[in-house]
C-alpha cells in the first residue's frame, strides 16, 4: 500500500547490488511512495547486470561510480544536478572489508585491507556529503542516510574491522549532521539494522550463529530488509523532519535486551 510519502522527492541509491540488498528494497519501496532516484554502485557490480531489473521496474537512471574516487563521485552529482536540479534523499548502503573476506582475524589485521575497509564503508560516507554539500544540491529537510550495525557499539568478533568502520560511520552522521544541519537544514542519520542475509552479510564470519542468536535474543526478532527499508522511505519524508545526527536502531529490540528466556533456556 502506497502512501505517496515521497511524491516529487528526488535522491540518490547507492549500494544495491541484488534482489538481496537493503538498497534494493529501499528503491523499491520509494518508487511505489512516489521518489525519482538515480541508482549507483561500483563499476564492478554493475558489470554483473542484475541492476539493470531495478532499473527498469523503477524508471531510473544507473550511474557508475566507485565511491573511493572523487572523480566519479563528481561526475554522479554532476549527472544528478543535470537531472533533478536539487536532491531530497540519498542512501549510503556500501560496506567492504577485505580482512572479513580473507578471514584474517581482527588481531591480525592487515593495515592496507583496514584503510580499504575505512574508506569504502566509511570515509565515503563523508565524501557524498562534502560532494552533496560544495554543489549545495540538498533541498532544506533533505535527508541523508547511512546503514549500520551494532557492532558499532558492542564486540562482535566475526565483524572485524567492520566494527571500527561503523563506529566510524556513526560519528561521521553526527558531526557532518551538525554542520550540515546548522547550514542547510539537512539531516544525517544512521540506520543501525538486524543481521540481514545480503552478500555482505554472509559474507561475515559466523553469520549464520549471528543471525540465529540476534533472532532469538530480540523480542520481536531479526527486522526483515524491507521493514528496514519501510524505515529508509520514513526517514526520507517529511514526517521525520526534526530528526538529526542519530544512530537509530532498527532491530527487534536486540539492543536493549540482555537475554530473553529463549536464550536462557539454551544455556
Ligand atoms: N546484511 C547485514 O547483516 C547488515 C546489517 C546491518 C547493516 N548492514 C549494512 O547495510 C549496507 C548494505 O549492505 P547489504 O547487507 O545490503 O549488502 P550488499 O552486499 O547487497 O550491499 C553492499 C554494497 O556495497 C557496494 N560497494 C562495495 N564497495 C563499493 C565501492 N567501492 N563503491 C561503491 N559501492 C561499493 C556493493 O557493490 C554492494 O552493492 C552496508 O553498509 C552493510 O554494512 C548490513
């Protein structure tokens, strides 16, 4: 059911890759409430050509761009500015860390794969913003978001260095949030979310104990990607318009619950 929550807004998509993906959803979800968007991701992901589905089921253009370049993130505003004029929405879903897929643990880190895993999932967060903020491309209430997990706040081995990258994610929300909220009324947040099986996700050691465990230890369980995404499109209209510089959980509960009995009774 369509509730025109984003009749006339524009924004930008970045990190769907496959059915799978929570920007997936999320770009389906803000078609059916009415949003124009752009879709992006690394070159390298396009070449797979599943993203060509979501483009033509949502009418959207896709743009290339890798989010460590600086070239190619100028370019993607460039051809956003051209086409929509000012943006209302963008969505940061990219995460990559080479130490999680070469199973180096987190003592061992390799310190070229750590900087890698930093500034994709990251620093690019900071770069769209300071892009978004020098072409002054945010309509006033513009809403930009970020997803994240709570291994941002608590040890969660398998993460690895993902941790510190979404420690650092949240802080970039608030610190950019307050300027850019201070100078164009825009807003920046993070969506902390479940344990969702994407390619990222499963691309985490231990995931399925992870998925299983925060399951049964959240009262409501895992939040499905598309409730995360009905969550996204929330934070993009004009309902949420006083909201700014927040890690917001979305998660069954799973961050303020100890144990619930089902956890206990296994023990
Ligand atoms: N899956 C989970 O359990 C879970 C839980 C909480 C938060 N998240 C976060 O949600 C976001 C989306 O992940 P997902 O689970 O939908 O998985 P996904 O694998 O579908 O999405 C990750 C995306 O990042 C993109 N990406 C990687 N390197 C890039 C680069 N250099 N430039 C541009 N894009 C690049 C990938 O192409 C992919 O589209 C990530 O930030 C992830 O950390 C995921």
């Amino acid at each position: 059911m369509s509730y025109n929550l984003l009749k006339g807004k524009k924004g930008i998509i970045f990190g769907a890759l496959n059915e799978a993906s929570i920007a997936w959803k999320v770009a389906e979800v803000a078609h059916e409430e009415g949003a124009e968007f752009i879709l992006t991701n690394a070159p390298v992901a396009l070449r797979m050509g599943e993203l060509n589905k979501l483009a033509e089921a949502t009418g959207s253009e896709i743009v290339a761009a890798d989010v460590t370049s600086m070239e190619d993130l100028e370019n993607l505003f460039t051809i956003a500015e051209k086409k929509f004029g000012k943006l209302d929405f963008i969505l940061h879903s990219i995460g990559m860390s080479i130490n999680v897929r070469k199973k180096i643990e987190y003592t061992d880190a390799n310190y070229d794969f750590y900087h890698k895993a930093m500034d994709i999932s990251a620093m690019s967060f900071h770069r769209v913003m300071k892009i978004a903020k020098q072409k002054d491309i945010m309509n006033e209430w513009g809403s930009i978001l970020a997803l994240s997990f709570i291994a941002a706040q608590m040890a969660i081995p398998g993460y690895n260095d993902m941790s510190d990258a979404k420690a650092l994610l949240e802080s970039i929300a608030r610190t950019f949030g307050y300027y850019y909220g201070k100078d164009k009324k825009v807003r920046v947040n993070t969506i902390s979310q479940s344990p969702t099986k994407t390619t990222a996700g499963g691309g985490i050691k231990g995931f399925g104990a992870l998925y299983e465990y925060a399951d049964k230890n959240s009262p409501l369980g895992n939040a499905p990607a598309i409730d995360c995404a009905n969550y996204c499109v929330m934070m993009f209209s004009d309902l949420t318009k006083y909201i700014t510089m927040q890690n917001l959980f979305h998660d069954g509960g799973f961050s303020t619950t100890g144990l619930t009995e089902e956890i206990m009774g296994e023990l």
